[in-house]
C-alpha cells in the first residue's frame, strides 16, 4: 500500500492536469467535491488531498475556505516599471476589476512603518485596507499606509477608486521615485481570512514605498497576492 499511494498521487494529477490543458476543466471552474473525486480515482481522500495539494503548489488549482476546489484562471502580469494602478493593470488585460474597502482609520505607525517611511517615533498614519478582485475571484489583501501630512481628510473620499487617481485629482500629488521589494510568504491570519484561505497559503508579498514627484515619502504599501493569481513580468529597454 505505501508503494502504491505516491503511485496514486502521480495518476491523479496527471489526470487532472491534462483535463485543465485540453479544457475540459474550464479555467475558474469547480472541481467536483472530494467525495467523488475520491471514488473517481478509488483512493482515500488523504491520498487524493495530497494529489490536489500538489496541483495547488503548481497554482493550476486552489482552494477556497467553505467553497471547495477550483481550476485557477490565468494569471494576471505585473510589471513594476510600468506606472499603473490596479484597476488599470487589470482592465488592459481583459479581466475585470474590483476593490473592496475593509477599514480606514488613523492608528499610531508602527516599527516596520516608521522605518519605512522615515517617521519619527510616535508618529500617526492612515491605514486604508482593501480586498481586491479580478473576475470575482479575491487575489489580494493590502493595507496602504499614508502619512496624514500629505492627505488632510482622505478618509471621507470613496475608497474603493484608485488612490493613484485620489491623490492625482483631490491633492495635486503623483508618484514620483518607488522602491519595490518582493519576497515569497505565507499569509497572515487576517490576510487569510480575507481571501478565504487557510492561514500560513502561500503567497507573493510585495513592498512598495512611495515617493512623490517633489521627492517627499507619501505612503507604502504591503500587497498579499495569491500566490497562483500573478506572475512578474519585467522588460528592460535598452
């Protein structure tokens, strides 16, 4: 039996990758419920969860808390050189975009923030947290961090618009110099919890420090992407 349930797995995922190739998985679809997946292929559902554990790995699949398992649409591209903003990114490349405000206050900074954005000790910063979307489909958990001295009563302005737009229009502001660091994680409980996977998913956390065009430090953002929801995609001019 040991021998014979890695043997198991392999078959399974060879199956299933080759029914999400030739389409007849649809991409964004769902997969059939465990129960029948495991009589399908005549295993147990541990060996089976492994199987979909693996294809997960590879991002040709996911899991959603409560809703079961589905075929992973294709990625979106990600390209820090180009000046953007999410709704835009997205909206170019055929997917339709949605942003979700989950809470926006004034709370102090923290270590990591000040640090970030040079603030001295005991300093305030808006938090603006956002779930956002690409075909219905949640992908990102972010908390952006503004320093209140640039933005007077940006809490009272729709949230779910661009803030790249915000700042453009209501505060004459745009981005200038941005510094992008982009490490492998897994997500956070909150950030789990929002995207309605299980905490410690992997995922592509990306820091984004922002300048604006006089020089000045405006705000950073902490990005939590699905990890099968985006690829980078950089091309260097000469």
């Amino acid at each position: 039996m040991r021998d014979e349930a890695p043997r198991t797995v392999t078959a399974i995922c060879r199956a299933l990758q080759e029914q999400i190739e030739h389409g007849l998985l649809p991409l964004g679809g769902k997969l059939p419920a465990e129960r029948k997946l495991s009589e399908l292929f005549d295993t147990t559902r541990i060996t089976l969860r492994e199987a979909l554990g693996q294809l997960e790995a590879q991002g040709l699949i996911y899991r959603e808390e409560r809703r079961g398992w589905f075929v992973s649409p294709p990625r979106v591209a990600y390209n820090p050189l180009i000046r953007s903003h999410f709704h835009a990114m997205v909206g170019e490349q055929g997917r339709v975009p949605a942003t979700e405000v989950l809470s926006a206050r004034l709370m102090p900074a923290t270590v990591e923030i000040c640090e970030l954005l040079e603030l001295p000790a005991l300093s305030s910063v808006y938090l603006i947290r956002r779930a956002r979307r690409i075909d219905g489909r949640l992908v990102l958990y972010v908390e952006h961090y503004l320093n209140p001295q640039y933005f007077p009563g940006i809490l009272d302005f729709d949230l779910t618009r661009s803030l790249t737009d915000l700042y453009g229009s209501e505060y004459g502001i745009r981005y200038g110099r941005v510094r992008f660091d982009m490490v492998p994680t897994a997500l956070h409980p909150e950030a789990a919890s929002t995207l309605k996977v299980a905490p410690g998913s992997p995922a592509l956390r990306i820091t984004r420090v922002n300048r604006d065009q006089h020089g000045r430090l405006i705000d950073c953002d902490l990005e939590f992407w699905r990890h099968d929801a985006i690829h980078v995609s950089v091309e260097v001019p000469e």
